[in-house]
C-alpha cells in the first residue's frame, strides 16, 4: 500500500497522484507540488490515504510543501500577467494574420515559462509569432494547440440542459463518443439535437450507452414476429425505456396495442418470414401470459366473501324489491290532484291570521272540529244567484272554505269598492242572513 493525496491544478481538470512525504494535507488546501513542467501549485481534493501499489504510476513525484500565504499572493500575481499576456498575443496573432483563436495563457508558479492555447482549423505556422513574444515578454514561449472540446472545458458554460458542462465540472477525460450511440438510443440524428456547444457529439450520450445495450438484448426488434396475450401479431415500435413493445395484431392490425416485455413470446426475431410449420396456440394459452402484479408484502386484502345458495336467494329477493319499489318512486302526479294542491296552497295562504300563512298539518285537525256539511240547513251560507252556489265548487275546496269560517270579518262596505275575490268573498256571503238568499232593501228616502 502507498499514502498518496489527490491534486488538481485547474477546475475541472484531471487528478493526479502525489506523495505527501508524510506530511498531513486536508482536502481543500493549496500545496506547491513538483511537476514535469515545474514548480506548480494545486488545490488537494484528496486527504492522505492509502491505495494499492498497481494504481500508482511510478515514479510518484513529491509534494514540496503546504501552500503558505505568500504562494497563494504569488499565484494572484501570475494571474493578472496572464490577462495582460493575453492582450498582448491576441494583437500580434492580428498583425501576423495567422487563422488561430487564442483560448487561455497560462502562467507557471515560478513565472518562468507561458503557455498560450489555441484552436485552428488546421496547421499553422506561428514561428515569427513565438519570436515576437519572446522579445516582449523575455521568457520561455509554448503555443500549444488544443481541440474544440478542450476549449469548451477551459471556457465553461452552460449546456443545453441548462447546467455547467460536464467536462469543466467534473470529467477528467474525454470518452469518444459516436452517432451509433444516438441510433441505440432511438434519439434524432439531427445534429443540433444531439450535438453540444462545442459542435461535437454530446457527453452525456455515453453515459446511459451500457444500460440500452443491455435493454437492447432483452427486448425485441422491430418487425418480429410474436404471440400475445390477445393473439400473434407484428411488433412495430419498441420502447427500451419503459420495455414496452407495441403489436399490431393479426386480428386488428389497425389498432396497434401495447405489451410489456414480460407479455410477449417472441417467435421470429427480427424481418424475415414467418416458420412455415407454425400454428398459432389456443387463447386460453395466450391468455396465461398476461401481466399479474406481484401482491405487496404487509398489505392485507379482506378475502372474497363465499357465494352461496342462501346469499343468492338473498341477492333476488333484494333485487325484486327495489324493482318493485322504483316505479313507485318514479309515478308522477295526476294532474287533478296538482292544480288540487295549488289552489288549495294559494287559499290557505290568503285565509291566513294576521297576515301569517297557516301551516298544512293544522287543516285536518280544523277540519275534525267543525260539524258535517250535512248538519247546516240548506238555505245557509249560500247564494240564489247562478253558478255562484257552493254546490257548484268540487268537493276538494270544501276544507278549506271551512278553514275561513274561523277568519274574522272584513271592514268596508261592497258598494264603492272592488269585491274581493277567494274566501274573503266567500265569507261576507256566509255571514248574510238567511231566509231566501235575498239581502233587505234599505228603506226609500223620505
């Protein structure tokens, strides 16, 4: 076993293995470490720890020591020489006319050696551009150039899925990444759907490759041929996502359904033709390989209560009730006893004391206290007038004229005022004297 510390030099970059020299680093702290292109100085994402000697590749270079405040002021120096340096090499790649794009200057920890990194589309000859640098600056001058992905790894950015790179926030390498992986994957093959910003195929493509190669050897293709729980028919989509297929079935190929992986029987794999010496199972085969979900451990379900002879008879003799009650419950009212019940709601309403409606339940106990029609002589209450008679009223109206015999009279005399209409006429006529229906003429004027 050897004690190694993990350290990184830029955001995002690689980790490399060092040799703490049995000195105690936490993760999170500045160390000067020797390097093959110097002094430099990194940030441990590693505290002290101990792995197998076959991970390590010797020779493990040593740590120089902790970072102490006067680094951290050397490293705040360097960075300002690189904005400067920067703007200095991008006026002389325009006064040379070169075709590069200058991405990052990098300062070492001892200032002695910059490095500058570009992208071109293809060679180019910077030679006079390293001499005219090499003058300004009068150091050690490196151009390196680099890829579109490790520009968009220096830069940064966001993604189109609206989070930092991938490669800036945490690959330390490059997977090659290519279009069979967008096919497996059933995704467009537009490439500015499946490319990202730096105009190479996305990252993430890779990451989800090992899980639909193995969904791929599980499931069906497309255009085979397999047996159902509803019958045989041809697969024309697959889902690897969800393993769901969907089968268009001899029966109805014109409405396609959808099966899981587990449902189906896959008889031929693939195109091709369909086995001459084949015959299709009986349904009730078929129909063993529908889907039942598992039961959940710890729910309990109350059994099925048992049918039996006397639950049956039980069953129809409810059953004969409530068709017998329904067209009860649904028979409408004759149309005598509404108009009925209209008029006789209307007069109570209007036969009521003191301006308040007499409730319905006290007419029949009215009605037990008052004398048969029967027992009153024939000449009372009653007018000689046609048609105006209470022989000529239905007998439903009865009760309530007799409610309005309880009713006190009315003042006002009937000769220059309009007669009221209902019972309150009714009673002015019962309470006139009888002996003919004839009213006393008043005594002529002297």
């Amino acid at each position: 076993m050897t004690e190694i510390i993990g350290v990184r030099f830029k955001s995002g970059g690689k980790q490399y293995y060092f040799d703490p020299q049995g000195v105690q680093v936490e993760p999170g702290q500045g160390v000067i470490i020797e390097t093959a292109r110097g002094v430099e100085c990194g940030e441990c994402v590693q505290g002290n720890t101990l792995v197998p000697d076959e991970s390590v590749v010797p020779p493990l270079r040593p740590m120089l020591r902790v970072a102490t405040p006067e680094d951290e002021k050397v490293v705040a120096k360097n960075r300002e020489k690189e904005a400067k340096a920067f703007r200095i090499c991008q006026e002389k790649i325009a006064q040379h006319g070169l075709e590069m794009k200058l991405v990052e200057v990098e300062y070492n920890f001892e200032g002695n050696k910059i490095l500058f990194f570009f992208t071109a589309e293809g060679r180019v000859d910077f030679r006079a551009l390293v001499k005219d640098l090499a003058s300004v600056f009068h150091t050690r001058i490196e151009l390196r150039q680099i890829g579109v992905r490790d520009e968009a790894k220096m830069l940064g950015g966001l993604g189109i899925c609206g989070r930092p790179f991938c490669c800036s926030g945490f690959l330390d390498e490059f997977q090659p990444v290519s279009i069979k992986m967008a096919k497996t994957q059933n995704l467009s093959l537009n490439p500015t759907k499946i490319s990202g910003t730096c105009g190479r195929l996305m990252c993430c493509l890779k990451y989800e490759q090992e899980a639909y190669e193995d969904a791929v050897k599980r499931m069906p293709k497309q255009e085979s041929f397999v047996e159902t729980p509803d019958g045989v028919g041809t697969v024309c989509q697959v889902n690897l996502l969800k393993e769901q297929v969907k089968v268009r079935l001899d029966d109805a190929p014109e409405n396609p359904k959808c099966y899981r992986n587990c449902e189906i029987c896959v008889v031929r794999n693939g195109k091709g033709k369909r086995p001459e010496d084949y015959v299709a199972p009986p349904p009730e085969e078929l129909a063993k390989l529908r889907y039942v979900p598992p039961r959940e451990e710890g729910v309990w379900e109350r059994p099925a209560p048992e049918r039996t002879a006397l639950t049956e008879a039980l069953e129809r003799v409810f059953q004969a009730a409530e068709e017998s009650a329904q067209p009860t419950r649904e028979k409408k009212m004759a149309p005598s006893e509404r108009s009925s019940r209209s008029r006789g709601g209307s007069r109570r309403r209007r036969s009521g004391g003191e301006g308040k409606p007499q409730s319905q339940e006290a007419a029949p106990e009215k009605r037990k206290e008052q004398p048969p029609r029967g027992d009153k002589p024939q000449g009372e209450g009653r007018s000689n007038r046609p048609g105006k008679g209470r022989g000529d009223k239905p007998q439903q109206a009865a009760p309530q004229q007799q409610l309005s015999q309880n009713q006190p009279p009315k003042e006002g005399g009937e000769g220059g005022e309009k007669k009221p209409s209902g019972s309150r006429n009714r009673n002015r006529r019962r309470r006139r004297p009888s002996g003919g229906g004839q009213q006393p003429k008043p005594p002529a004027a002297e």
